[in-house]
C-alpha cells in the first residue's frame, strides 16, 4: 500500500496540518489563545523582573511561578481524583 491508500484499498486525501485554520471560528479563538498566553507569560516575566531587586528574590520568583501554575496543579488533580474514583 501506497502512502495515500487506506486499509480498505481506498485513496485518501492528505490533510495538511494547517487546514482547521481555515475555519474563521476556530482562527479566531487560536489567534486569541496565541494573544492570551504571550499577555500572561508577559505579566510573569514583569513580576519576576521587579522582585528580582528585593531581599529574598529567589524565594520571591519561586513563588510568583508557583501561584501562576497553581491552578493548573489543583484543576489536574482534580481531573485524576475524578477518573480514580470512576474506576473503582
């Protein structure tokens, strides 16, 4: 089998990686995702930059990094703690 034949013997199109692009909705939400992102790495490099010069810096940018990934650590565990509890 060639590589645009399928398992049924039946040619298939190739699909470029780029074509759910095409669609205005979903370029729409990608393009403010991509904006989202750069403004919140934005805002951690701003507070990590000014606490830099405190007392205590290292500790200080620790912990700006923590409290920006802290959501993600519970909204994670919480999403395991679901999936264990669904498989007893």
């Amino acid at each position: 089998m060639g590589p645009n034949v399928n398992r049924m013997g039946e040619q298939s199109r190739s699909v470029s990686t780029w074509s759910p692009l095409r669609l205005g909705v979903f370029r729409a939400m990608w393009i403010a995702v991509l904006v989202a992102n750069i403004g919140t790495w934005m805002q951690t490099v701003g507070a990590q930059w000014l606490l830099v010069y405190l007392p205590h810096a290292a500790i200080l940018v620790a912990l700006v990094q923590t409290a920006e990934r802290a959501h993600t650590l519970a909204w994670t565990l919480a999403e395991l703690g679901d999936f264990l509890a669904g498989k007893r």
